[in-house]
C-alpha cells in the first residue's frame, strides 16, 4: 500500500501557462453581451478571448457544439 507522500509526489504543479491553456480547446463559455445591435450571446475561450458573438443561445451553442468544444453557461 503506497503511503501518503508517495501519492502527493506522483503529481506535478502546473505552471501559470499550463494552467491558462487547461480547457482551450475543449470548453467554451457562453455569456450575454450587449452590442450595438441590442442583446447577443458572447462565445469566450478558456482564457476569456472573445471568439463569436451569435444572436441567441440556440445559435451560440450550436456554433460551439459544430467546433467539437462544450459549451458552458456564465451568468
């Protein structure tokens, strides 16, 4: 049975980099933003880039399903 600080020594810190990255590729974050056209839903990277913004939620979703990412709501 392994002990306690073996266990602890099996992982390794992130760096401030790896840690931006996590989820860049895999997740997106969804938010309503306002525009000069009125309400919109913004579409965000990981590290809170601003990628789309789509007229709706059905429409924002749907565009970040069709890029192989999952979606996720901030409110």
């Amino acid at each position: 049975m392994m002990n306690q600080q073996h266990k602890t020594q099996d992982f390794q810190a992130l760096s401030q980099q790896d840690f931006l990255a996590f989820g860049l590729n895999d997740v997106a974050y969804l938010r309503d933003v306002e525009t000069e056209e009125g309400a919109a839903v913004g579409i965000f990277a990981a590290d809170g880039t601003r990628m789309a913004v789509m007229k709706d939620f059905p429409s924002a979703e749907a565009a970040v399903r069709q890029n192989e990412m999952e979606p996720l709501s901030v409110h």
